[in-house]
C-alpha cells in the first residue's frame, strides 16, 4: 500500500468496502494481509481486486 492509499483511508476519502485483502471463506475485508483469517480461521486470504476480476 502507497502513502497516497494511506492517506485516503486516513482522511475518510476512500470507500471502506475497497480494503485491499479479502477471506474467501468469510468474505471479511482487511486493511493487511494476515496469514490466517481472524475471523475464521482459513489460510485463503487473497487480494480484493484479484477476487473482483
């Protein structure tokens, strides 16, 4: 993530549904890229725009 992106999100300009990580298992969005779901536990997190292409 680039200082710009950080700056968005910081000052509320961009869209909280546009997180950059997503579980495929529980469909939670994450700002980071966990190793394993903290929701659910599952070890497939992937990146939102590859998921929404």
């Amino acid at each position: 993530m680039g200082v710009l992106d950080r700056a968005k999100r910081a000052s509320g300009l961009s869209s909280p549904e546009t997180l950059p990580y997503m579980c495929l298992k529980c469909e939670t969005q994450f700002d980071v890229q966990y190793h394993a779901c903290p929701v659910c536990g599952t070890y497939d997190i992937r990146r939102s725009k590859w998921v929404t292409e």
